[in-house]
C-alpha cells in the first residue's frame, strides 16, 4: 500500500518554511505540519495576530490551519516532533558565505548542517530528509554524509524539493505551482513526498529528477529569471541615451512567444535574497569545476545589476536640487516586507556617502531595521506617508512599484522648486509630474 506521511516538520520558519507548511497543512487536513525556528521571537510572531512575514492570502491561510493541524515551536519544544517526523524539511537561509574558502560567492551551509546534525540525533525510524532551502549541486552529499554519521539508529532517505515560489505571490505561487520539483534516487521516498503535494498540484506539474538535476535546477531558474532581468536593465540605459523607450521594446522583444513577456520589467535592479546569491553561487561552482567562461558568463549578470543600481543612485544625486531626497519603496519589490539585497538599500548608502539627507517611506517595511541595517545614519529619517516624505524634497527615487505610487497626486505634493521625480519603477503617473511641473526621469527612457 502507497505509504502515507503523516507527521511533517519543517525546521526554520523564514519566508519560505512558513508559507509552505501553512499551504501543506491547508490542502492535507490528515498531515500533522510542525515548523521549528531557533528564533523563538519569530516562533512568538507566527503564532501571533501580526505574522512575521507579509504576504497576501498567508493570515488567512494560516487563521484555518494554526492549532488544527500547523504549529510553531520553538526549536528546543519541538523534538518530540522531530523524533516523531516522517518527513522533516530543511528550510534554513543559505547565504553568500561571508568568509573562509569561497567568500563572496559561495552558499554557507552551516545552517543547513546544524539541521542534518540535529535529525541526526533526534530522528528516530526512518525519516526523509528533504532539501527545501537552496543548495549548490551535490550539497545533498553533505547531508547524506552527516545523516550517517551521526545517527542514533535511525535510517534516512534525502530529497531535493527546491522552492520555486516568489515572495509577494507566495500564496498563489504555491497553491498553483508552475511545477513542483523532487530530485532522488530513493523511489519510496520520491513517491511519499509526491503524495504530499499530489493532494492539491496535477500530477503532470510534479517533476521527478536524479538529486544533482534538482539541485542546479533551482540555482538555473534564477539564474535565468535574473539573467532577463539584467537584459532588459542593459537595454534600458541605451533607451536613455537614444530615445527608444524601453518599456515598449520589451513588449515587443516579449510578443514574440519563444520570449514571452515575463520577466522584462525594466527596474532600478533586481533584489531579494535569492537572486544575486543564486547566481554567486552557480558562479563559484563554475569556477571550482574550472568553468572559468560559463562563470564570466553569469558574473555579467550580476555586475549590470551592480551598475544599474549605481547609475541610477547617481541619476538622483545629480538631481537633487537640495541635498533631501524622498525614497518611496524599500521593499525589494511590491506586496512584501522583505528588504533584503534591496536596490534600495544601494541607493540609499549611495545618496547618503554623497551627503544627501534621505527621507524614506514605504507600506509595509520596517522602517527601524531598514534603518539597523544602514548602521542608524542621522541624516536618514522615516515618514509615515509618502506625502510626508516627499515634502520639501530636492529629488525622489521611487525604488518599488507599490500600486499607490502610482496614484500619487502629485499637484498637492510640495516638492522643492527644480525638484526631479527619478523612477526606477516606471510607475508614476509621468502627466501628472509634469503637470505639476517637476522634472521627471524614468528608468530606460530619455530625461524630459
Ligand atoms: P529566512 O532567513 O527567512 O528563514 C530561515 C529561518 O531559519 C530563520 O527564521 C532562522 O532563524 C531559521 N534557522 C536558521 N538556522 C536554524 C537552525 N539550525 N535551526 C532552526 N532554525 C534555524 O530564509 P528564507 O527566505 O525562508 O529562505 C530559506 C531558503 O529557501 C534559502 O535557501 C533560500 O535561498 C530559499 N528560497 C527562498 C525564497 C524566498 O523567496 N525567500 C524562495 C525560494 C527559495
Ligand atoms: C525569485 C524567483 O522568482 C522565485 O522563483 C524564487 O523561488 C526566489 O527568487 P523573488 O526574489 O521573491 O523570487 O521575486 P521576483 O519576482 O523574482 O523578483 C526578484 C527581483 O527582480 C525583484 O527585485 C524584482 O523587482 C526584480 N524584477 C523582476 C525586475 O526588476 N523586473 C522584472 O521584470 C521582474
């Protein structure tokens, strides 16, 4: 008989640990989910009215799950539910390592290790052990090899089940999945984990691949997403300078089918956590396997990033009449909370090395860990509203597409005399600007 998981836990509760489980949880009623974080504040916050994580549809996915058959728990309440776990996912961050052999580029595992070494003593039976965080290929090796050395009688299978959800869609992404990808060589598992996610996904989007595949798999597809990211961002510069507008240059580079229109959204940069990490890591792995032109390759990717960043924070410091600049947007983009490896973050330590005074505003962000995590300058402050923040300003940079930028009035906003709106998002409403007689610069068309 086709065997059935009944016990899940999850270990880390982060941007993708806490969707997923709560998905799993809703379309498995019979499946008892269980996340586990070392960050018992996070842990609080999940079981908490004010989740840690923004992502529409995810409070009321988690109001019908949490209690019923998902729970959080501290890391150290929940071994019981490790022991007991037919399946355990490992959903830890894999960061850019920031020192030792491969620094810069490579993934760091060590959270991922301490998770093996954690199921490891505390599995007990047979457990499938599935790789949900971003690996570089052959990482599954790694865990095998703790798995085994460590353990206290019990036996493992380990799966590679790369996330492919995007944050700000996360719900929708993972309740109809494109695909969903299980690399393995052990058939059991590979068909006990199908069985999971054949409860609400066709069984056609369910890919099955050797471990390996799957591993560079997940590091290719951001590869790609990015890499078309960065080619719309190049074109975008030479729009500027010939007066070809880029925005009507990807719908046409994007009508063609083979193309397809996704993804050609010219912008200030690509940001988040997964992008540029993902391409340093394949990037590294390229090079260790002495691939030094495929790795020249997709390094092109991330320095146009750079340098589309960089360009355009000069753009706005050029602009500022001032010194005060208004950023609306911190997010790395729109209907999320998330900041990391935001363009905004470039711009913002950019604007404030040339000496500009930074007002920044966004919905969702928090704005006291956005400002942390610029090491608390006193020339950057936080408004309330983009109304406060534009206020007096010399320039604005408008960093994320947040749908009320784009209904922004701009005939009631009081920017200084000579002030430029420089959008990075193409999304302000370019008449009213004008209209109310501000200079306007949009990414990847000619300045007015
Ligand atoms: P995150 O930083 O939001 O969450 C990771 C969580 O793991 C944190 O809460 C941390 O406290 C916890 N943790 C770390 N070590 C632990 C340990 N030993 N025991 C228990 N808990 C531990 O990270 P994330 O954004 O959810 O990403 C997780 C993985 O998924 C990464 O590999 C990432 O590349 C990948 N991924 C992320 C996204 C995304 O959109 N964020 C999408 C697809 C894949
Ligand atoms: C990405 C992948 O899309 C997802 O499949 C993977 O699981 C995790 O990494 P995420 O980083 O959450 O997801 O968001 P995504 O929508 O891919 O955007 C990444 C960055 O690219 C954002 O800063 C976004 O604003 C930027 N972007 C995206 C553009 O600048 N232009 C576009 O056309 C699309």
């Amino acid at each position: 008989m086709l065997f059935r998981p009944q016990k899940i836990v999850c270990i880390g509760a982060g941007y993708v640990g806490g969707p997923t489980m709560a998905v799993i949880a809703d379309r498995c009623p019979d499946v008892q989910v269980t996340v586990l974080d070392l960050n018992a504040e996070r842990i609080a916050a999940w079981n908490s009215d004010t989740l840690p994580v923004f992502e529409p549809g995810l409070s009321e996915v988690v109001s019908r799950t949490r209690g019923r058959n998902l729970y959080f728990r501290p890391q150290a309440e929940g071994l019981a539910a490790l022991a007991e776990a037919d399946i355990v996912f490992i959903s830890v961050q894999t960061p850019t390592k920031t020192a030792g052999e491969g620094a810069g580029k490579a993934s760091d595992l060590q959270y991922v290790e301490a998770c093996a070494r954690l199921i490891a003593e505390h599995a007990r039976g047979h457990t499938i052990v599935v790789e949900k965080s971003t690996m570089p290929v052959r990482a599954a090796e790694r865990i095998q090899q703790i798995l085994s050395a460590n353990q206290a009688g019990g036996t493992f299978a380990v799966l590679s089940n790369p996330e492919f959800l995007a944050e700000g869609t996360a719900i929708r992404d993972l309740q109809q999945p494109d695909r969903v990808l299980i690399g393995g060589e052990d058939p059991a598992a590979v068909v006990a984990l199908k069985s999971i996610y054949a409860s609400w996904v066709a069984s056609e989007k369910i890919l099955t691949t050797g471990l390996w595949s799957a591993e560079l798999s997940k590091l290719a597809a951001n590869a790609f997403l990015a890499q078309r990211v960065s080619s719309i961002n190049s074109l975008s510069a030479l729009c500027e300078q010939t007066g070809a507008e880029v925005s009507e240059v990807a719908t046409v580079v994007g009508a063609d089918s083979r193309i397809g229109p996704k993804f050609l959204q010219a912008s200030v940069g690509f940001g988040g956590s997964c992008f540029q990490k993902d391409l340093l890591s394949l990037i590294y792995l390229c090079e260790h396997h002495a691939l030094p032109e495929v790795a020249a390759y997709w390094q092109g990717v991330v320095d146009i990033n750079e340098w589309q960043k960089r360009r355009f924070a000069e753009a706005v410091q050029q602009a500022a009449v001032n010194r005060r600049v208004a950023v609306l947007g911190l997010a790395f983009k729109k209907d999320t909370n998330d900041f990391r490896e935001s363009a905004a973050l470039t711009v913002c330590r950019a604007l404030l090395h040339s000496g500009c005074e930074v007002v920044a505003y966004d919905p969702r962000v928090d704005g006291q860990r956005f400002a942390a995590e610029l090491g608390n300058p006193a020339q950057f402050s936080l408004a309330s509203s983009a109304a406060q923040a534009l206020a007096g300003a010399g320039a604005v940079a408008v960093l994320t597409e947040w749908e009320e930028f784009r209904s922004i009035a701009w005939a009631s906003v009081k920017l200084s005399p000579g002030a430029t709106v420089c959008d990075g998002r193409n999304v302000v409403d370019r008449a009213a600007v004008q209209q109310a007689g501000f200079r306007l610069r949009v990414i990847g068309s000619a300045p007015d």
